[in-house]
C-alpha cells in the first residue's frame, strides 16, 4: 500500500484497512510454513544435544526474512506497471533482469531503495530481539516427554494455521478477497503464499480448467452461438488487389487515450491524426492480453489471451497454433519480422518461427554503434531498417515490425511539449517520438513504388495504464488503436471510421478473408469487414478474470472472487454467464491443446 500510494489514495481508508484483518489467515499461513523447519529443528537439537543444529536454524532464519523481503519489494514494484501480484507467469520473465526491470524510473528507483532501508531496519531490529537472542537450545534442559508433547502441541497448531481453516476448505487466496476492487484483495492477499501457489497451480492449471463454472455442454452453446456467423452483416472490401504486400506494425504500448481519433488526447500523435485521411480507423478496438507475447499470439494466431500465463511460453501448446505468416506462405508470401530488441525475450523468437516467418532481423542484426542501454534500437532506427527490408523483399510479401520506443522507461532521445518528469508525462513524450517515427515513415513508404500495392496495417501489442492512470481491469486499460492504410486501401474508406466493437483475434482471420484465403482455423476470431455494430464483440484478460465487451455493455468478471467488479448496461447477469463460459470455454481448448 505504502509503495503504491497513487493506487491507494484512491480507495476510501475504511476499505482499505479492512485488507489487514481479511489478509490475517494467509500471514499466519505463511508464517507457519515457515516456522516448520524450525521446529523439527529445535526439537531435534534438544534430542541430540547438537549446537550445529541451532546455528542453522538461525541461518535458516536469516535466508528466510532476506527472501520474503526481496520477494515482497519485487512484488510492490512490478504491481504499479503490471497491476497483478508477482506470480507464476511474472517469474517466467527472471532470465531477463535487465528488461523485466528496465521499466523502473530514476524516481522508482530512488523509492525502492528508501524501501529496501526501511523494511531492513524494521526486520533486522525485530530479528535481532527476538531470534538471534535466542539462547543455545541445545543446552536447555527438559524431560523428553515434555519434549514430545510440546513438539505435538506445535505441530498440530502450524499444521491448522497452514490449513487456515477447519472446515471442508483448505485456506487458499479466496479467503484474502472482500472487495470489489482489486487492489484491496491483492494488497490483502499474502506476497510468498501467492507466489508459491501460484507456482504450484500454474503445473496444476496445465491439467484441470480452473474457470469451470457452468455445464461444458451450455457454456459450448453459449459461445458457439456468440462466435457464429451472422445472419446480417453490412461488409465492406478493404483492397481491391488480389495479393497485396501487406505490413503490419505492432507498437509498444499505444493506448487509445494518446490518440485524438479514438477519444483519447489530441496531441500526443499528432502525426498519427494528420495520417486518418488516409486511413481506415476502428475506433473501438481492444487488446486481448496485457503483455506483449499475450499480444503476439492473439495478432498473429488469433488466439485470446491466457489470463495467467502466455501460450507462447509454452511449446507444447503453440507448436500447433495457426499462424498468420503460415497461410501466407502457402499463398507464395515472402515472411519477415524485423524487431530492434532481443527476439529470444519472452520466448518470441521460438513463436515467430513456428509461425511462419522464415526471415527474423532482431537486435543483432543492428549497427552496434547506436544500440541504447535498454530494450533495443529506438523507432527511427527500426522504421529504416523496415524500410530497407521492405524495398529489398520480392512481392508479394508479409513484413512485420514491433516497436521499442514507448516502453518503460520511455527513455527516448526527443523533447516535445511533454516536459514534467512525471511517468504520465514521460509516457507521452516516448509515445509523441514513436509517432513521429512513425509519421516519417509512412511518409518515405507512399513515396516508394511497391506502395500502391501495399496494405499497411498499424496497432498496438496492448494497452497501458498511462497517462491517465487506468485501473488494470477497466476497458480503457485494453482499448487501443488499429488503423488500416497504404496505397491499395481502397480509396472510398479513406477517412474513415468502424465503430463497430472487435479486438485482436479478428485481425488474422479478416486478412485470410479479405485476400480470399481459408480461415476456418481461427474459431476465436470474427470479421472486421462486417462493420455491422450489433455484430461487435471484445475479450481481454488481465489476471485471473476477463473483460466481455458487445454493443450492450461490457462486463469484468473476476474468476478468483467470482464476482462482476465493474458492468455497465443493463444485461449484467446475461454478460457475465458468457463471458464465464467464454474464459472457461477458451481454457479447455487450451488444454486440448
């Protein structure tokens, strides 16, 4: 709470504090776990008389409060950028240090280190007191028959703490929930007991669906009924070539809040809304995940984002994925990925190639001389390398670019209007240089000949809780742009606008249709040429819940509470049954996969 005060603030005290007293059984839990090895410890010491064994219980104690306290900090930090507790799928990203932490600010830094200080003095005082104090055991006498029954006594005291309860349920996070809002359950909800568990369920989630709710048979139905081909549809023909080049662009981190069209700020890209008069724009488009491998997967295998975990990171499940770039290739395509960081980060390397892309330039394929200290090369830098790439690739072809530039810590070599040093502030800057990378490169592309051929297709890996502080459940978290341009757009969609509601699983499935291709893979997806509102539906999951959004209203059903946190229209409870059968539905496809 005391790390994440903006969060905080926000939430009335009352609320707030009640996290102590819900949160009280899952300390008690941890404590107890903890408190196992010591107690076997002790009173083996006393049975043996042996002094070594007090010595490395105190050792023992010491690794202990040093872990839980750099757990816990660790958790605090990534909660402000990631809004989740540090879990199973948050410590997938370990082997990469250097980016899992390259987010942080000079101004996190600083507090992490006032942290590191404070929770150091207050744990080393009460340690000092209470456990380095503690006489030799081995030298108290006492009858072994005390000694048993002491030892009993204890046991069966840790053994109902562990448990956390006496009934038929064994303690577990559920029991930290109370609110309606997040934040208060996750800072209620015990750092290591979450974390560990969260270990131990993600091998468990791989064999059980977590999300089972309704009758499989129903939620089946439901979901069919959602996915299914309309009877009515309004289409519309982006290209009239047969095989156009097409180019996508992923960018980094591109919220809908940041760009004019969309309802969001009017100058942050500007160049972005001077290019809308050469662009298709759907207005209401969602990012499925809030991670950019959650995001690859979703784009380019029209696949909805795991809520825990990223299928990507998994090659047994994506080994089998349909993949965009493998259609294409069928269809004689040249596929490229041009990307200015490390292709091995997240396991994205592995996906691109399973997927399809027989060509992937990444960071080393980049002059050393102008490589930053962070993520990879800045836009500029990618946006030429793309360039070249593209002039010196056979038609037809399918290049693919993602973006660096509006990553944490937005560390980019420009000075726009955007000036304070706040992390809203210096998102925007980040995000007004990526724009003008962008903006200069369409520019060059229109000059270029293969573009009259080429369809250009431009949207974001995921949201962002920037500038405006969004929570990490709320639609506007997700909401994101997807703009669709280049020479062979046809000319009578040229500023224009779809609002119907879709997301990212329709955009491969859209493609295949438009280029008159199969895409009876992609079940998850549904057109963007049918531009008809009623039609419109978006999913997005953040940690362990789903955001279900259709022209009536959208629902964000928690799965760990079982609750709807946030709803707006009027058909709440019909909302939230198929948004549970949608996220248990999509589960059990996982699994079989």
């Amino acid at each position: 709470m005391l790390f994440n005060t903006k969060i905080a603030n926000k939430i009335p005290y009352d609320e707030l504090g009640k996290a102590f007293y819900y949160g009280l059984r899952l300390d008690i839990s941890t404590a107890c776990y903890f408190t196992v090895i010591p107690l076997f410890g002790l009173t083996l010491a006393h049975f043996t008389a042996n002094n070594t064994i007090s010595k490395l219980i105190k050792l023992y104690s010491i690794i202990v409060v040093i872990l839980v306290c750099i757990v816990s900090l660790i958790d605090a930090q990534l909660y402000e950028y990631w809004g989740q507790k540090l879990n199973a799928y948050a410590s997938s990203f370990a082997k990469f240090p250097k980016e899992m932490f390259s987010f942080s600010s000079g101004i996190s830094y600083a507090k992490l280190i006032f942290f590191v200080f404070l929770i150091f003095f207050i744990v080393s005082t009460i340690f000092d007191n209470l456990v380095l104090q503690i006489k030799n055991v081995a030298t108290i006498e006492v009858s072994k028959i005390k000694l048993f029954v002491f030892f009993i006594i204890s046991a069966a005291i840790l053994f109902l703490g562990i448990r956390g309860s006496i009934g038929m349920s064994p303690i577990n996070q559920s029991f930290a929930y109370y609110s309606t809002t997040p934040f208060c359950n996750h800072a209620s909800t015990n750092t290591i007991w979450n974390f560990i568990a969260t270990l131990v369920d993600n091998s468990e989630d791989e064999k059980r669906n977590p999300y089972s709710t309704i009758p499989q048979d129903e939620a089946d139905k439901i979901v069919n009924k959602l996915l299914q081909q309309p009877a009515i549809t309004k289409k519309i023909s982006w290209t009239d070539k047969k095989q156009p080049d097409i180019v996508l662009i992923i960018l980094e981190g591109w919220t809908a809040d940041v760009v004019k069209k969309t309802g969001g700020e009017y100058n942050v890209t500007p160049n972005m809304n001077n290019w809308a008069k050469n662009s298709l724009l759907y207005t209401n488009f969602y990012a499925n995940g809030n991670r950019t491998d959650k995001g690859l997967a979703s784009i380019l295998s029209a696949e909805p984002s795991l809520a825990k975990s990223s299928i990507i990171n998994k090659l047994q499940k994506y080994n089998n994925l349909p993949a965009l770039p493998k259609n294409l290739a069928k269809a004689g395509y040249h596929n490229k990925f041009v990307y200015g960081g490390e292709s091995e980060f997240a396991n994205m390397k592995a996906y691109w190639i399973n997927s399809g892309f027989t060509n992937i330039i990444d960071i080393h394929q980049f002059d050393k001389a102008i490589l930053p200290e962070s993520w990879g090369v800045h836009d500029n830098v990618l946006f030429d390398k793309l360039l070249n790439e593209i002039n010196n690739t056979p038609s037809p072809k399918f290049i693919s670019a993602l973006t660096l530039s509006s990553h944490e810590p937005y560390d980019v070599p420009h000075s726009s209007i955007f000036k304070e040093k706040t992390q809203a502030d210096m998102y925007r800057n980040a995000v007004h240089f990526a724009d003008e990378a962008l903006g200069n490169f369409l520019s060059s592309a229109a000059k270029s000949n293969w573009y009259d051929n080429t369809l250009i297709i431009i949207l974001s890996d995921h949201g962002h809780y920037q500038p405006l502080n969004r929570n990490p459940y709320q639609p506007e978290r997700f909401h994101i742009p997807c703009w669709i341009t280049g020479g062979a757009l046809n000319k009578n969609l040229q500023n224009k606008i779809v609002s119907k509601i879709s997301d990212q699983t329709d955009l491969t499935p859209t493609i295949l249709e438009q280029l008159g291709l199969s895409n009876k893979d992609y079940k998850w997806g549904k057109s963007m040429l049918d531009t008809l509102s009623k039609n419109g539906l978006a999913t997005y999951t953040f940690n362990d819940g789903i955001g279900f959004i259709t022209k009536e209203g959208f629902v964000v059903y928690d799965a760990e509470s079982k609750k709807i946190i946030l709803n707006e229209g009027k058909n709440k409870e019909t909302l939230s049954i198929q948004a549970q059968a949608f996220l248990q539905t999509h589960y059990n496809d996982y699994l079989q996969r």
